[in-house]
C-alpha cells in the first residue's frame, strides 16, 4: 500500500452510503472496486490459507447454516481433538502445497481452559514450520486471547455472520455482542482479526449491507474479510433456501473491498457451486484470498489441481510466505 492511498481508508460508511454502492451499475461498482484493488494490492497475487478441523461436530450453538450444530441432523460423524502430531501432519502437507496459512477450526462455543495447552502446541508446531497460523475456535476470554498471542498466533477468525437484524433468525444461542466481545479480546491482544460472513442465507441486501457496514465501520479493520457463500447442508435448516443470484455474490465482493480497501478480502466457503467465470469476476472485484485443499471444514472445496488450472488460465500467482504482514 502506498502512504498516499491510506487517506482511502474510511470508518466512517453509512448503511445508505453503502446500499448506494450495492444499488451501482455492475460495470461501474467492479470498476471502482478493480482501480481501488489496484492501489492498495498487486491484483494478479492472491493469498491462500489451508483449513483443517481439529475439531469436528456435535457443537452445543444452533447456527442456522451449520453442520456441526449438534441441533441439527446432518449425519456427521461427531469427532474427538485429533491427536497433535496427525494435524503437524497435514500442515507439512498443506505447505507443500504451496499455502501460506494453516487455519485450524473446532467447533466450539468457546476455549476451554483445559484445552489451551493443547492449541498452544498446535500454534507452535505449525510456526515451526513457517507458516502463518489461524484458528477458530469460539469465544476467548481476554486472558486466553493474550495467551495465543504470545503463542504466536497470527490470526483469529471469528465472523459476524451477518446484519444484527437478521441474526436472530440464525442463531439464538449467543448475541452479537458476544461476538463483537471476543473480537475485541483479539484486537486488544494483538493479533490480526480474520472476520466476515455469510451471504445466501435468506438475507436481503439491506442485512448484506448491514453486515458490512459493521465491519467498514470498525475502529480498525479486520485485516482478513472473508465471505462465504452458504453451503446448503442437508438437515440443516437452511437447507432449501433460495441461491443467491451469482451477480449479487460478486456485488458484495466489490462492496467489501471499496469499504476496506486494505483488507485481504477472502473469497471463502461456497467456491465448489460456483463456475471459473464467477470466481474470476470475484478477483476482478478485490477477492485476493482463498481456502485452498479439497476440504473446508466439513464440506468439499474444489481440488488443489483446479485451483493450480485456474490461476494459470488467469495469470494468478500465490502470495509467498515472506508477504505475512498482513
Ligand atoms: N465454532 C467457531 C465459530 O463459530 O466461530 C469456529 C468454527 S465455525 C464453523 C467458522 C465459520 O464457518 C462460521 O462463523 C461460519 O461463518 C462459517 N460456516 C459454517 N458453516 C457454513 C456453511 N454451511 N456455509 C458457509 N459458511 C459456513
Ligand atoms: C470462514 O469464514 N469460513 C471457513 C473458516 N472461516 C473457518 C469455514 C467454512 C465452513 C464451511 C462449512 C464446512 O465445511 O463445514
Ligand atoms: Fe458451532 Fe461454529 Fe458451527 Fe456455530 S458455526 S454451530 S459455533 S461450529
């Protein structure tokens, strides 16, 4: 980023300010969004993190979308912490792959006390080998977020999922003040706030915006930005819920990066039901991060070996590991 684009960089959106954003032609919103992604990134480099669950299933929260949620029956097979070694395992494998990022996730409210030791090996082993490190796992308490810190921990996602209005309707078991609680635990201790959400969960755009406008309007962005696209997952209630129009997917990715243009907008869970066209108009739009690796948490993601194609075809590289000031 140049000094000279940071005076770019607002807090201060508002839900009008960005429903009009939303409202643009296509041509001129992409436009805007590629010429802002321009200043602030090399548009053909894009970061690519690898997810893994160290924890999966039976999750005591009743996220709508979820197949963790243990509220639901999706038929997944509920699974104890995989042992250290196993996850340091599939890290060595991630980055030889070419990720920069290993992203572990539990399906946890929160951390328990009692498991930290065991994240914090987690963290240290995956530093060890050079990599960046992420995880998701619930609510922290401000002691716990200052202790990954010190672990090493690069990133912390925890998502806002969507507008305060609509969340509700999507998860009853904790506010979103609980969230925006554990995100300030992450900031105050240091580390970088992965957090976005999900859109084609029903929504209209009016709770689109007003997810974003949350994020554009905190004191410091997050540095990470994902959005996922809904998985439709059987069992699940919002299995059956209208697809999003694939244009609107691209309108929030535009509207993502013009809000916060520094961020790392990162084009998230949903890439295995989108064509290569709609995910090229997604990087075209900002999108300069993704999940790479044939699995997301619990659903599929497209194989390495397409991704690989893809970038090709579009002249993309990956980021390197040196690039981890983000
Ligand atoms: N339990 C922790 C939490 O909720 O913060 C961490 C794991 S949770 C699975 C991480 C994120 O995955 C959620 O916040 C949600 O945004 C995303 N996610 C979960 N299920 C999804 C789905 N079916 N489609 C898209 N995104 C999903
Ligand atoms: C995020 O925003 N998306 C990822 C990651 N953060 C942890 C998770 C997507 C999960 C998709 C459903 C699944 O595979 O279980
Ligand atoms: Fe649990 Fe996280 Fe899934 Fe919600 S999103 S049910 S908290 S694993």
């Amino acid at each position: 980023m140049s000094t000279s684009s940071t005076h770019l960089i607002r807090h201060d959106w508002t839900i009008e300010e960005i429903e009009a954003l939303f409202e643009l032609p296509f041509n001129d919103l992409l436009f805007r969004a590629h010429t802002l992604h321009r200043e602030f990134f090399d548009p053909n480099t894009v970061q690519v993190s690898t997810l893994m669950s160290i924890k999966t299933g039976s999750c005591p929260e009743d996220c709508a979308y979820c197949p963790q949620s243990a509220h639901h029956d999706t038929g997944l097979e509920k699974e104890k912490l995989i042992a250290i070694e196993n996850i340091l395992k599939e890290a060595r494998a991630a980055k030889e792959k070419g990720a920069s990022r290993f992203c572990m996730g539990a399906a946890w409210r929160n951390l328990n006390d009692r498991d930290v030791d065991y994240v914090v090996e987690l963290v240290s082993g995956v530093k060890e080998m050079g990599m960046e490190t992420c995880m998701t796992l619930g609510m922290l308490k401000e002691d716990q977020a200052k202790t990954l810190k010190e672990a090493g921990l690069d990133y912390y996602n925890h998502n806002l999922d969507t507008s305060r209005d609509y969340y509700g309707d999507i998860i009853t078991t904790r506010t979103y003040d609980d969230r925006l609680e554990t995100l300030k635990h992450v900031r105050d201790a240091g580390m970088n706030v992965c957090c976005g959400g999900i859109v084609g969960m029903g929504e209209d755009r009016h709770d689109r915006a007003g997810l974003l406008y949350e994020l554009a309007t905190m004191e410091k962005h997050p540095e990470s930005v994902p959005i996922n696209l809904l998985v439709q997952v059987e069992g699940t209630p919002l299995e059956g819920v209208d697809a999003l129009d694939s244009f609107e997917f691209i309108r929030s990715i535009a509207v993502a990066r013009i809000l916060m243009p520094a961020s790392y907008v990162r084009l998230s869970a949903g890439r295995e039901d989108m064509n290569d066209e709609t995910q090229s108009l997604c990087f075209f739009a900002g999108a300069n991060s993704i999940f790479y690796g044939e699995k997301l948490l619990t659903t599929p993601n497209p194989e390495s070996g397409k991704d690989m194609q893809l970038f090709a075809r579009l002249g993309l590289q990956t980021e390197s590991m040196s690039c981890s000031e983000a």
